[in-house]
C-alpha cells in the first residue's frame, strides 16, 4: 500500500506516474514546494532553493511528454529531488557550511548531479550538512540547525543529515549524499529511510567539493551514494550514477562488472553482528536485530549471530587512523600545525579519539603504508568471511537518534546507551564511528535499511530503528536486491507524525 500524500511515494512511483501523465512535473514540484513552506520552517533541511529554474525544467518535462513516450529524457523524467549541499550545481552555493565559502558558486555540475539530470531529474534545492561534513549532527554557521521529522530536538544524523530529514519528511523525492563515517547511512537510521554507501570508487565523485579537486575519486575511504524512501529507489539511483558502470583505479575509471550471485532470499547465508565492546549498542537496536534474525530464520534464511569477519579492534584502530589522514589532508596550514603540536602529547598506549585524531591527521608516509598495510590484512579477512556469507547486517550506529547538542567537541557530547548487561554507559558520540567504519574501511558496500519504529518510551518518542546490510566488494546489486525483499517482506517505509501533521494542513 502506498501513503496517501503523493509526496511519500517512492521515486520509482513518482516516475511511473509522470510517464502515464497521472500526474504533470509542474504540479508535483509545485507539492514538493508548498510542503517545504509548511515544514521546513521547523526542520530547516532544504537550505538551498533553485525554484524558478526548477519551474522551468518541469514546464519542459511536461512538454516533452505530451509529444509522446519517445520524448522521454530517462527513467527519472520530471521527479523533482534535492542533492547534499556539497554537491555543485551550477549556480548554487556549495560551502559546507564554512562562512568563508558563503559566496562560492560552482560553475558546473558534479558529475553525479549531471547524470541524475540526464536522467531526467528536476533538481529544486539543496539539504543541510554539518561544517566540513564532519558531525553526525547537521549545523552550521551558514545555514542553522537541521531537526529530525520525528523529533526535532533530536539530530537527523550527519553528515547527510538535511538529506535524509528532507526524505522522510516528504520534503523530496530522491537525494544523492556522500558517505566517508556513515554520512548516508546514519541519517538514513536515525530518519528511517534508505541509503547506499556504494564499493569504493564506482559513483564518480568529481564535482562533490569545496573546492577543485583534480581526483575527488581518489579520496580514501570516502564514496557517493543515492538516499531514498525506498530499496527499490536506490537501485534505479543506482543505474543512473553508475551509467556506465566503471570503478576507479590507479590508472584512471575502467570498465566494472557488478558481483552478482543473484541467490533467492531463502537460500542466502546471513551473519547478523548487533553488538560488540569497542561500540555497545543500546537495547532497542539490539531488539530489531533480534526480531530481524527471527523473521530471517522463518523465511528459510541460514542465519549466524556468533561469528565476526574480523577483529573488532584492530578494524576500529585502523580505520579511525586511515579516515583522520583523509580528512586531516583538507586541513589549512594553521590547522595542521595545532594538530602537529598536539600529536606527541599522548602517551603511545593513549586510544583516546583526540589522540587518534591527531595522530591520524599529521601521520607520516610511512606511518600510513604500514595502517594500509593491515588494512589489506582486513579486506583479505573480508573476503574469507565473504566466502562463508552472502550478507552481514550490523548496526550503522549505537542508538536511535539523539537529542541534539551542539557544545563542545564531538567526542566531549555523551549519550546514553542501556548495554546488553544492563548498565547505562554515557558513551562519546565518536564511539560509534566504529560501525562508520566496519565496512567503510575497506570500501565494502553498506546499504541502511530501515527494520521497524522503536515505541515510545519514558525518555523518548516512538524513533525508527535501522541496520546495515554489507556485501563483498562489488556486490552492490545483492546488497540492494537484499534490501528490497526486506522492504517488501519486513518493513517498509513510515513517514513520522510531524510529516502527516504537515500534510494535512
């Protein structure tokens, strides 16, 4: 059954309905547009408009198809959506929320937004990111704070965060967000909607920065992904950003073939991890986790609750070293001096998140080779287990969405997380960047599903819950077909009260 409001459908619906003219580009824009009227006054998760150019692109799609099917530009002709702030599009300001970059227009389209416009996309707007895309909050300067449909006390996650606030707000129909410490996937759980963090390197990246870069598509560990209120939607984001399909190399993108084993659901081999020390997990993601293998095992699907690819703190060491010396890269010349002056005031044995931090970002060459080093040790340990299982789902983070808290650093704001022995931990919100990284590491595809709405409790609202389905490298298509079956068999998308409420006036 698909909701009421149009504004809820999922993409791939939205298009089936504009090439049958059951409804015109202009008058679904014109939706869109009056939703974020009533709406994002409270969520501020579209910071970016483009309104007239986008009246003007639905006007010729409307066009173009009242000549006939022939006329049409592609498989997302006329639906209207919005791209992560960080994302160029000619025209509009791309400053990832730093003031100094306020007035930064780009003079052209990234490359993914230039295929979503082939494809016949109405792209209106822009959604909110945290400064540098570095906060599973998303706040800037700029632009202001971003709230969660369901809560808007509570963050949407980061660094997507406008994205996926925008989605399950009925704000947009489709969203393209970047993913280097579960950017797309976080916001995706906190705000119940889906999202792909695709292998490393297959969504072209050239055109998602602050400022030219000669090869965006060598950035470590970071990736591109589609944002959506459906599995069913990512998959055709998915052909669209990957039309060709190719994967970058050292010698440049070459042509890729997708990994696929095409296994029924029933016949898969699935292994479900839903808590570990160097991260504990809080009881209601626990619970979905729990419910989800039990649905899994009815179906006929062998599932595995005690095994684990790799080990957990060598992952976790690793992977905050390799992604502090990604983004440390992007630091200015002050910045990086203050980081090479506190790097040596921890003791060797300190594992603290500042440490980490610091270390990572000032590394030497050599340092790195060595991590990168074990990292291949890890990936090899990934593809044995892969050997084993079709599929792994874990957590994209350790709770549901918190209550945003803007102070201080990220690792100074605590949240509170009911282990599995029965304490309440107040655990740094950087702790949970290990299941940024679990997959992220070493470039695995990770798609956020949403599994069910956590009910109310004394000390929240009713919150959506999700995982992450992880596949091999290049198993994209298994990942995503996965994710549709849970959509069609499990859970599907819920759109929040406030949502409804807005709706309705």
């Amino acid at each position: 059954m698909y909701p009421a409001d149009i504004a809820f459908l999922p993409a791939h619906e939205l298009a089936r309905r504009l090439r049958r003219r059951e409804i015109g580009a202009r008058e679904l824009l014109e939706h869109y547009l009056a939703r974020i009227e009533r709406l994002n006054p409270t969520l501020n998760a579209v910071v970016v408009f483009d309104a007239e150019r986008a009246r003007q692109r639905a006007d010729e799609a409307d066009a173009a198809l009242a000549k006939g099917p022939d006329a049409l530009w592609g498989p997302l002709h006329g639906v209207p959506m919005t791209v992560k702030e960080s994302f160029n599009v000619a025209g509009l300001p791309t400053t990832y929320g730093y003031t100094a970059h306020a007035d930064n227009r780009a003079a052209r389209d990234a490359v993914a937004v230039r295929r979503l416009k082939a494809a016949g996309a109405v792209v209106f707007g822009k959604t909110n990111v945290p400064v540098s895309l570095a906060d599973w909050q998303s706040f800037n300067p700029v632009y202001g704070s971003t709230g969660n449909p369901w809560d808007p006390a509570r963050t949407p996650g980061g660094s997507s965060g406008g994205s996926a606030a925008a989605l399950a707000a009925g704000l947009t129909g489709l969203e393209i967000g970047s993913d280097i410490g579960a950017s797309i996937r976080n916001p995706a759980h906190y705000c119940g909607v889906w999202g792909l963090k695709p292998t490393w390197g297959v969504v072209p990246q050239a055109g998602h920065e602050l400022v030219p870069v000669p090869f965006a598509d060598n950035i470590d560990i970071a990736a591109a992904g589609p944002m959506a209120r459906s599995a069913h939607d990512l998959t055709l984001a998915m052909q669209v950003l990957c039309d060709p399909p190719t994967m970058y190399t050292p010698v440049g993108r070459v042509p890729l073939a997708w990994a696929t084993r095409g296994t029924p659901p029933a016949r898969l081999r699935v292994a479900i991890v839903a808590d570990d020390a160097e991260a504990p997990v809080d009881a209601p993601l626990r619970t979905a986790l729990a419910r989800l293998a039990d649905f899994l095992r009815r179906a006929g699907v062998h599932v595995d609750e005690d095994v684990r690819p790799v080990d957990s703190a060598e992952a976790h060491a690793v992977y905050l070293h390799l992604l502090r010396a990604a983004t440390g890269a992007r630091f200015d010349d002050a910045a990086y001096a203050a980081a090479l002056e506190r790097a040596p005031r921890y003791s060797a044995d300190d594992t603290s998140y500042p440490a980490r931090m610091d270390r990572g970002s000032t590394t030497s060459h050599r340092t790195w080779v060595q991590f990168d080093q074990r990292r291949d040790k890890l990936r090899q340990q990934w593809a044995a287990f892969f050997e084993r299982f079709d599929l792994l789902v874990c957590p994209v983070a350790t709770t549901p969405a918190f209550v945003r808290n803007e102070r201080g650093e990220r690792w100074e704001r605590l949240i509170p997380v009911r282990a599995a022995d029965g304490r309440t931990l107040m655990q740094p919100t950087t702790e949970a960047l290990f299941w940024a990284g679990y997959p992220g590491l070493v470039g695995l595809p990770a798609c956020a599903v949403p599994l069910e709405v956590a009910p109310a409790e004394r000390d929240r609202p009713a919150l959506p819950v999700g995982a992450q389905v992880i596949g091999p490298a290049f198993g994209d298509m298994d990942v995503l077909a996965f994710a549709r079956w849970l959509e069609d068999e499990y859970h599907a998308f819920e759109a929040p009260a406030m949502a409804w409420a807005g709706a309705a006036k």
